[in-house]
C-alpha cells in the first residue's frame, strides 16, 4: 500500500474518519480487530512523519527576530525563494 503524506495529515485529528471509526462501537468484533492492529501500526509511523515534518519545518519556516518559528493563523510558512527545497527534501 501507498501511504502519501495527505493520509497522516488527514488521519491526525480526532475528527478524521479512520479514528471515528475506530472509536465506533457497533462494529462486529473482527473489524474491530483488525482497526485496532492497523491503528497500532500506524502510530510509530506518524511519529516518524511528524518529526521529519517537524525537522524540516524548523529548518525553512520563516523565523521571528528571536529565531522562533513565525506563525501566520496557527500555520507556519515557508518563504516564496524556498518552497521548491522544501518540497524536495
């Protein structure tokens, strides 16, 4: 299977479909199985991709006087001349 990077920035919420469906409780017991054994196997995964996220983040995100990260409505951004390196990396 083919994880993108939409798939961890979709699923990392509380409303994301995936972990409404987890929580459901009126699911017959075998799908609730196997969503409890995917669920497990994808938490060590977005750990890795929030810190590489992170990572990245931190080295182009655009930077306050005081070398902290600038936040625009909670979100960080990526200067215009470094969007393609950032997309690469």
């Amino acid at each position: 299977m083919k994880i993108t990077n939409t798939f961890f920035e979709q699923n990392n919420t509380k409303d994301s479909p995936l972990i409404r469906l987890f929580e459901c409780k009126d699911l017959p017991a075998k799908i609730s199985y196997w969503l409890s054994r995917l669920f497990q196997a994808m938490i060590p995964l977005n750990k890795v991709y929030d810190e590489k996220k992170r990572k990245l983040i931190e080295k182009w995100g655009e930077k306050n006087e005081d070398n902290t990260l600038k936040l625009d409505n909670e979100q960080f951004t990526i200067p215009s001349g470094s969007i393609m390196e950032f997309k690469e990396e």
